[in-house]
C-alpha cells in the first residue's frame, strides 16, 4: 500500500489552504517519509488539520531547492535524514520575480541541525524506494528542459537545475515516480528511474511537470501524452505547476488513464504491494 498525503499544494479544499509550493507525507509499505516542506509553515497547519503528527517522520527528501518546495525547513523538527543533492545549495535570485528563491537555510545551517545526506548519485533509501539523484536530459523534446533565468554569484544565466530529482517506488505493478517540478522533463526524470530501479513498467506519475501554459507548450505536451500512451501509464497526479488548463488537456487526450487533481488535504491510498524481486 501506498498512501499520499497532500500537506500543501497550489489549490485550496475545503478549509485547507493552498499556496504556491508542494509538500507530501509519503507512507510506502508501512515506512514514511517527507517529500518538500512547500512555501512556509502551510504544511505544519494542514497536516494538524489532518490529525498528522510530524514528529514521528525520520526522512525528508527534497526535489530540489527552490523556495517553493524548501522554505518549511526552518518549521521542522531537528535530527532529520534529509537527502538531497548538492546544488540545491545554490544561491538563487529570479530575475523574473525580483527575489531570492533557494533555500532558505545554509549548507552548515541545514547540517547543524539535521543529518544531511547530499548526493548526486541514485540510492534506495528505503525498500524498493529510490532518491533518483541528478537527471540526464535524454528525452529528445525535452532537452531544453524547463529552465529559469537566475542571478547566482552575480551573474546572469540559465539554471540548469541540475539539483531537480525525484522518487521512484518500485511496486507489484510497476515504477510510481514522484516529481516536485519536473524542471529537467517528467520523462526525462521517468526515463532515468528505469535506468536506477531497473524496471521499465511504469504504473503511476504523481507531481508538478512545469507544465504552465497549454497554448505556449502545446508541442512538449502533445509529446509528454504520447510518451505516457507509449509507456502505458495508468494513472497520474497532477498539481502543482501544472495548471488546469493543462490537466484538462490531458483529462481529453488520455480517457484510459486515471487523472487525479491535487489539492491540499487531499490524501490518496494506492493498492500496490511492494516489488518480490528481492526476496526471490
């Protein structure tokens, strides 16, 4: 069993509130860990209102470190396993938003008060669970990846986002891969963890693909839809920095597969069991 908790997410439900910024309690196979902390204490009050407690999490995993996915780090408790990878430690100013959008703590802060395990190298972090690590750009329309201009160390230039990774979950039915924001391509990211895990059935998407503006990115969209048809993906969880527009995109192109909305509060039990191979 699976089960997703949306602690925060861009949309409001009820009287959760939403923000700019994505944080999820991951239970997988009786083991939980913490995906992003979102933009602020928001994760803290929803998983209150949910009855969730925290403080009995171990492991926080970030996707990588912007703002919208770190700034709950100062709000947490101390002696946490926290995976990342190195260049989410990058100072980071938007040009487009005129502020600073990395993390919100320093390397030596983070480390003071956590154990800090910063790699760009692919681990299991817990049973048939993976931290994907860097991912390289091999999907041919997803190159260019989707990059922001950024002012690091006083110059201008492109973020590559090399720190944008993500989880696999290897299951009975396949991969469950889970993205923050897909900076560097969701197939992209999905074409490497069957690289890391070794599989290559894919049964669920779940997270933001930066896919914002339907009529803009019409061409990458028409061909993420193909990849997911190829691949015979079966259900997907949509949010975050993908817009409405775009989920109703996919909703009419892909009537096979199961489309969930994400929202803060929202929580989620998939009917998957863990993958045998290893006990075999």
């Amino acid at each position: 069993m699976i089960n997703l908790k949306i602690l925060s997410e861009n949309r409001d439900n009820c009287q959760f509130k939403g923000e700019s910024g994505l944080s999820v309690l991951v239970e997988v196979f009786g083991k939980k860990f913490l995906l992003d902390t979102g933009y602020s204490d928001l994760f803290l009050k929803n998983a209150s209102l949910m009855g969730i407690d925290l403080s009995k999490v171990d492991t926080l995993v970030l996707t990588h470190g912007h703002s919208d996915h770190t700034n709950g780090i100062p709000y947490l408790k101390d002696g946490l396993n926290v995976i990342l990878h190195p260049d989410a430690f990058k100072n980071r100013w938007s040009i487009r938003k005129q502020e600073y959008v990395g993390l919100p703590v320093t390397e030596k802060q983070l480390k003071d008060r956590h154990k800090v395990l910063a790699t760009s190298k692919s681990l299991e972090f817990l049973p048939n669970c993976y931290f994907l690590g860097e991912i390289p750009m091999l999907v041919d329309f997803e190159m260019d990846g989707n990059f922001s201009t950024t002012l690091d160390e006083g110059l201008t230039q492109t973020d590559l986002t090399e720190d944008d990774s993500g989880v696999a979950i290897k299951t009975d039915q396949g991969l469950f891969v889970m993205t923050g924001c897909g900076h560097r391509g969701v197939c992209n990211t999905i074409e490497h963890a069957k690289r890391v895990t070794g599989e290559d059935k894919i049964f669920g998407v779940f997270g933001g693909f930066h896919l914002r503006k339907l009529e803009k990115q019409k061409n990458k969209i028409d061909k993420t839809i193909e990849y997911f048809k190829k691949n015979s993906i079966k259900e997907l969880y949509l949010g975050h920095c993908v817009t409405d527009e775009v989920i109703d995109y996919f909703e009419q192109a892909l009537k096979d597969v199961k489309i969930i909305r994400l929202a803060a509060g929202k929580e989620f039990e998939l009917e998957l069991q863990p993958n045998r191979e290893k006990e075999q």
